[in-house]
C-alpha cells in the first residue's frame, strides 16, 4: 500500500510566496503549479510531493518483463518540480535557437535529442535563469510521479493487451502504436500500414500533441506514450542492489554507458506503455521516438 509522507516544512501555499524562478503559479484540481516562461514561451511545473511506492512491476502483470523487478519499496523524502509534460519544441527552440525534432510543430514533444543533447539543454537554460537548476529526474522519481499513488500497470487501472498494438485502456490517457495515426494532423508521418493488431486504422504515425490525453491524478500529461523519456539513471538489467531513496543509480566509471528511458512512445506496442517499463540507449542516440522532461529538487 502507497504510504505518503507529508512534508510541511515548505510549500507555495504555505509560505505565502512563489519561487523566485517562476513566472507565475497557482493551485487547480490537480494540486500546486508553477511556471516558467522564456522567451513567450510558458511551460508549467507541478509539485510532487514526497512518500513511499513500490517500484517495478509484480511478476504477474501482462506484458511484463524481467528488467521490472525485483519490485522494491523507494521513500523519496522530498517533493519536487516536474514539467507537466515532455519538454516541447517551442521550448526547446527557445533555449536552443533550432529545432532537430522529425515531427515539426511547436507544441509536439521536443525528439531527436540525445541524451547528451539534453545535458546542453539543462546547462543552457539553467544559466538563463539563475536559480532555476533543472536537471533529468531520475528513473525512482520518473516512476514515482507517473503513478500518482497507484500500484496498477497504468495509472488508470490495469492494462488488458488484446493484441500487440490493442490494449483500449490506453487509449484515453497515451498515444501509442493503436491510436497515434487516428487523425494524422502532418503531411509527412511514419508509414504504419503494416502494424498488426492496431486498436484503430491508419497508415500513418507520428508524435502528437501535448496535453490531448488525460493527465495522470497529479496533473502530469504524456507520461506514457508520445516519447520515451530521457531520466538521469545508468542501465542496469533489473533493479538488484537499486537505491531505495529515489537517488539517480549511476556508475562513476560508466563513461558514455547506456541511460535509462521510460514511458514508452507513439510507435510502441501495447506492452512498452506501462508504468514499469523500461529501455535503454547509448547517451548519443537521437530517434524520433526520444525525448524528456525535465525536474527541479526543492532546494
């Protein structure tokens, strides 16, 4: 069962003020926001707040695979900021001056970004503005605030895989191989003809929209499906010996290793887009499945 842990030691509503780094902030039906804006461009933070979950996935889960588990109890002590959705490509235009994504359209995820790609992002728009300090979150974190307090394959309940690229609990809340080309709102997408088992028609695909499907119950958009995400983590092939703490598990000695992504993307099958699942790529892969958001710790 998901304990949380209440941490009144400091909070927007509590202090009475926001952080020097916001452009503006607020509270709705999904908690405290914030926001940053660059150059016209606004992207909105949720506060995370700390407590205890059980990351990875029970052996039971369909579609599971074994670098889920062992599933393992992580306390995270302290909340943080989370970008409300994928990093976008009018964001990341903003703080890069280009934009390399495949799928051209200011409010898409930002992709074609490596791992690497991100680290320039980071330093860049945190020398920008000063006390910003975002960083990758890391895959404890990433989990933590994709489940919301849930213990379920997705954050809406079970996940029922008819098919490979057929599972309807998905459809409200992810774009992914079933429904990502229902609509295909570009002249250039991927051609999906001969995916099988699709939940709907189409012949071609691509990434979509942020915020089109429904947020999580903190309000994050996107945590499955669209693209895969970037988080801080080194690969490892299971979660033996995995920080407890919700820390970033990383190798000193591990130069140019493979990193962790999560969330799944557009062109996944039905199985890749659980709260557990997990992939790993070299720090320079750029595919037009990949991209991030990004994290503030409270300090």
């Amino acid at each position: 069962m998901n304990t949380r842990i209440i941490d009144t030691s400091w909070h927007p509503l509590i202090t009475g003020c926001p952080p020097r780094w916001a452009s503006g902030w607020g509270q709705d039906q999904w908690g405290v926001f914030v926001e940053i804006t660059l150059q016209g461009v606004t992207q909105r933070l949720r506060w995370i707040p700390p407590g205890q979950f059980w990351m990875g996935s029970p052996e039971e889960e369909q579609g599971r695979y074994d670098d889920e588990g062992p599933r393992h109890q992580v306390t995270l002590t302290d909340g943080y900021w989370l970008f409300d959705t994928p990093c976008t490509q009018a964001l990341w235009e903003a703080v890069m001056g280009k934009n390399p994504s495949e799928f051209q359209s200011p409010t898409r995820p930002v992709e074609t970004v490596s791992w690497d790609d991100v680290q320039d992002f980071l330093k860049r728009i945190n020398e920008q503005n000063p006390g910003l300090n975002l960083s990758l979150p890391s895959e404890a974190q990433w989990e933590y605030a994709c489940r919301a307090s849930t213990e379920t394959a997705i954050y809406t309940g079970d996940l029922d895989i008819l098919g490979d690229f057929n599972a309807p609990a998905l459809d409200p809340i992810a774009w992914y191989g079933g429904n990502s080309g229902v609509d295909f709102d570009l002249d250039d997408g991927y051609d999906s003809s001969d995916w099988e088992e699709k939940q709907y028609p189409h012949t071609k695909a691509g990434t979509r929209l942020v915020k089109l499907k429904r947020a999580n119950p903190w309000g994050l958009y996107d945590m499955l499906g669209n693209v895969w995400e970037w988080v801080q983590d080194h690969w490892h092939g299971n979660y033996q010996g995995a920080p407890t703490d919700g820390s970033a598990w990383e190798d000193q000695d591990a130069i140019g290793a493979p990193r962790v992504l999560r969330g799944g993307s557009w062109s996944l099958n039905a199985r890749n887009v659980r709260a557990a699942s997990r992939l790993d790529y070299d720090p320079d892969s750029r595919l037009d499945v990949i991209g991030f958001r990004c994290l503030r710790v409270r300090s």
